[in-house]
C-alpha cells in the first residue's frame, strides 16, 4: 500500500507540474502576443503622420513613401511570429527608402550583412524598431547627418549610431525598446543588450542557439 500511495503521489506531482508548465507558457504567449499588437499601432501612427506632412510639401515624395509604407505594410502582415534575418532585411530595406525620403542625404543606413546569417531567426520589425529609435531621437541636418549601421558579428545582428542628442527630446511612450527587450526575453528568454559609451549607441540581438539570432 505504501508503494501505492508513493507511485501515485508522484504520478499526481507530474502532472501538477505539467499544468502549471501548460499554464506558465500560456502566460508568456498572450504577454507575447500583446506585445506584437501594441507595436503595430505604434508604428502605423507614426507612418501616416509623417505622410502626413509629406503630402502638403511635395506630392512626389509622399507617392514614394507610401509605396515604401505598402511594402513594409504587405510585410507585417505575415504575422509570424519569427522570421528570417533575411526577411526581416528586406523590409528594413523598404523603412529606409522612406527615411530617406523623410531626411534625403542627410540620413544615411550602411549595412554589413554576412550572408552565413541570413537563416538565423528574428522577430519582426525588431531591427525596424531599433532604426526607427535612432531616427528619433537624434539630430538630422545638413550639418549633422546621422549614419546607422545594422551588421552581422560576434553571433549577433547590432545596430548602432552616433549620439546626436536632440536639445529638446522627443516625448516617449515607452513601447520602443522595452516592448523589444521583453519579447525577445520571453521568446528565447535572451536580453537585447544596449550600450551608450557616450559617443555610440549599440543595441546587439543576440543569436540563441543555432537557428535564432535575439
């Protein structure tokens, strides 16, 4: 009889712990997936108010941002929940075109892509998203161009900028790069990590594993 007892009392503690394993990763996919929701609105906002302004200085401008903007918009309607860093290029390519519609020749993007990353795993509009953060919150002009660079090393995908603090900050919601860090921690539970040496601003996503790259 005691052995008995003891062979279903482990029984009953297996499955305890798998419910409450079900219930854990239940948990992280609805954070995960409310996550993805809040940065879509976030990014659609500030493409149709910059198209905004576009459309009452220069029509032509504004007719190549929004064939840019349909691309990147064709592109997060996947809605998978990773892709290709070769995929994710892509569409990164499409939100320059319109930054430099936005800015011409004073924003400029140089990329360093080694091709033996190109099927590491990444989650959508995550280089986008860190982009889309130096854009804003730096200066652009004529006297200050702003360069960012996205490579490949180390493991990692890193995008990185010069400082070029603005004088008047630009307000922030806080869904940039805290809505990235937390879904990169609760897809592969990995930190993006984002170092400011006071000249240089570096976010690097680092690879987990041999087929993701966080």
């Amino acid at each position: 009889l005691l052995v008995v007892q003891l062979l279903r009392s482990q029984d009953n503690q297996k499955k305890i712990a798998v419910e409450n394993e079900t219930l854990r990763s239940q948990n992280i996919l609805t954070r995960f997936e409310a996550l993805k929701s809040q940065l879509d609105p976030h990014f659609l906002f500030n493409s149709l108010n910059t198209l905004q302004s576009l459309i009452t200085l220069d029509t032509e401008k504004a007719e190549n941002y929004l064939q840019q903007l349909s691309s990147v918009l064709r592109y997060t309607l996947q809605n998978k929940e990773v892709l290709s860093l070769e995929d994710e290029i892509k569409c990164v390519y499409a939100y320059c075109e319109m930054m430099h519609v936005r800015y011409g020749e004073n924003l400029q993007f140089e990329f360093k892509i080694d091709a033996k990353y190109n099927n590491y795993s990444v989650l959508p509009l995550s280089l986008q998203s860190l982009i889309e953060n130096a854009v804003k919150h730096n200066v652009i002009s004529s006297k200050q161009p702003l360069v960012v660079t996205v490579a490949t090393g180390d493991e990692c995908v890193m995008v990185s900028n010069p400082i070029q603090a603005k004088t008047t900050p630009e307000e922030s919601n806080g869904i940039g790069l805290a809505n990235l860090s937390e879904r990169y921690r609760l897809k592969w539970d990995k930190d993006v990590e984002i170092t400011n040496d006071g000249s240089t601003f570096r976010d690097r996503d680092r690879k987990s594993g041999s087929a993701g790259m966080p």
